[in-house]
C-alpha cells in the first residue's frame, strides 16, 4: 500500500508512526494500532490513486478523530483530477469519497486543473513553480543552460508560465490534440523555439508520455536540448521511451510509478515538499 502516517513522538520530534495498515481475511483494510501508543497523529500521506489507500486514510482519519487530534492528509497526486468532466464526473466521486473522511486539512500538489480541489473541503493546493526552479536552475543568477520553458498544452500554460517566471526565462507554447472519450493523441505544434540551448517541458502528470514523446518529434530538438520537469510521474506503458528524447526527467514521488526503472533521471520527495504546509 501507499500511505504513510507520520506522528509527534513523546520527545517532540515527528517520526513514521508505529500504526500499521491490515486487511481483514474478507478483505476490508482497517489499521493495526500498538497498545499503549504514546504518539499523537500528525498526518497522513497517500501517494498515487490506489482506493484501498484512501479507505486506510479514512480509517486514520477515524481514528485520529476519535482522539481528539486534526486529520491532516497530504494528498499530492490528487486522485482523478484529470477526470474534470463528463461522465462519470471522476473529480466529484473521489471528492465525495475523501470529504467523508471530514479531514481538517488536504494538502494537494500541483492538480491538473481547478475542478477537482474546489471540490475538496479544506484544501490546500500547492503550486509547483518554486520547485521546479531549485530541481533545474538551482538559484536564480546562477550559471546555467536553459533559455526557455514550453507548456506542451494548453491546460499546461498556467503552471509552465509559474515556473518560466520563477526562473526567469521565457514561455513558449505548444498545442496537443487528445480525444477526451478515447484518450488517443492527434497531432502536435509548438512555436518556433531558440536555436541554441536547452529547453524545459513542465506539466502535471506524465502517464504513458505521449504528450511528450509528441512534442519532442514536433520540436525536432535532441535530446540533450530537452529537459522535462512532470509533479506526477506515473509512468505507464511506454513512458520508458521518453529517454531517447529528454536527457533529464524530473518528477516528485507522488506516485509510486516515478520509482520506475529507467524513465526519471531525478525524483524529489513530495513529503519534504508538503511537510511545511501542514498547519497544526
Ligand atoms: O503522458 P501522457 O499519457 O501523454 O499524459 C499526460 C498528459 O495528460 C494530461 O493532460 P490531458 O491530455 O488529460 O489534458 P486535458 O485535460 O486537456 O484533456 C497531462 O496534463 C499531460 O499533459
């Protein structure tokens, strides 16, 4: 399973919790709790979109609840946040199922839009620009190689404009064609882009890289050109090829795909990102 809960210990300091997670031989998750638990629950953090995780939460959330204390998730890669439209409406099903936990406070990392967050009760949404600048540029001024930003597509603007203007580069756009109902790519363009330098790609998620696979064939940069900075790797089918055209690939563990074999070059931890939003 992927989910964490960390705990104030006795000596002041925050530590992974003794509680454990269990199923039930019917299979029903549920948490294994030590007698004589002298920590206090801090938060609870779920990485990727596996349901069984988030039935744990709600069972920490419970548990924490019942104590007394705050039910704090860290929540990075908020589940079906892509699922922002039609039918099923995903977005609103997870929302409904996680604001039943009636946690105090949900802290997501840079979600694919605005729809699903604004469903969630008590949430706090971190962008991810300050991010990608320390993972690539390091401090602003500092030597380095990069002479722009592209947003692959239009839902990638806002962030990829973040994140240009926190390492003081340009934004260049490009455009991707996707069938909403079958999900299959069709076609890409970009503007026209520096003849000399590398560029940085910066999006949500990265699931099979078509996207990007896409829009390095349309850009015809080498891959020592292009580097690519993705808040969610989940890495699926194909992504593995996305090596031959981005020299560097970023992304946080916010998923447990971004552990995969071969695709990311650099993965930041989404608890050191998040931790300091947690209000007490
Ligand atoms: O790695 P891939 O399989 O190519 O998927 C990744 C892309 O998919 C998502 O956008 P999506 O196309 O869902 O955006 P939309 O909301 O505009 O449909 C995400 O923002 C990436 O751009």
């Amino acid at each position: 399973m992927s989910i964490h809960f960390q705990a104030q210990m006795p000596s002041g300091w925050k530590a992974t919790s003794a509680i454990r997670t269990m199923r039930f031989p019917g299979g029903e998750v549920s948490l294994v709790v030590p007698d004589a638990l002298d920590e206090v629950p801090a938060y609870a953090t779920v990485t990727g979109a596996d349901p069984a995780d988030l039935v744990a939460l709600g069972m920490w959330a419970d548990y924490a609840h019942g104590l007394g204390h705050r039910a704090v998730a860290l929540l990075p890669y908020l589940p079906a946040a892509r699922a922002d439209r039609g039918v099923p409406f995903g977005a609103k099903v997870y929302a409904e199922l996680i604001n039943s936990f009636r946690l105090d406070q949900v802290i997501v990392f840079d979600p694919h839009s605005q729809v699903a967050p604004a469903m969630i009760d008590n949430v706090k949404v971190v962008g991810s620009a300050p991010y990608v600048r320390r993972a690539t540029i390091g401090r602003v001024g500092g030597t380095h190689d990069f002479v722009g930003v592209v947003a692959p597509d239009a839902g990638a603007v806002r962030r990829a404009q973040a994140a240009a203007t926190a390492l003081h580069l340009p934004l260049y756009r490009a455009e991707k064609h996707r069938d909403f109902a079958t999900g299959r790519l069709s076609g890409f363009s970009c503007e026209q882009l520096p003849a000399e330098g590398r560029l940085l790609v910066v999006d949500d998620i990265c699931d099979g890289g078509g996207t990007f696979r896409g829009l390095a064939e349309a850009t015809g940069l080498t891959r020592e050109r292009l580097a690519l900075f993705v808040s969610h790797g989940v890495f699926s089918g194909d992504a593995p090829a996305l090596r031959e055209h981005f020299a560097e690939i970023i992304t946080t563990d916010s998923h447990p795909g971004a552990s995969r074999e071969g695709v990311a070059t650099k993965v930041l931890s989404i608890r050191n990102i998040l931790a300091p939003f947690v209000e007490r």
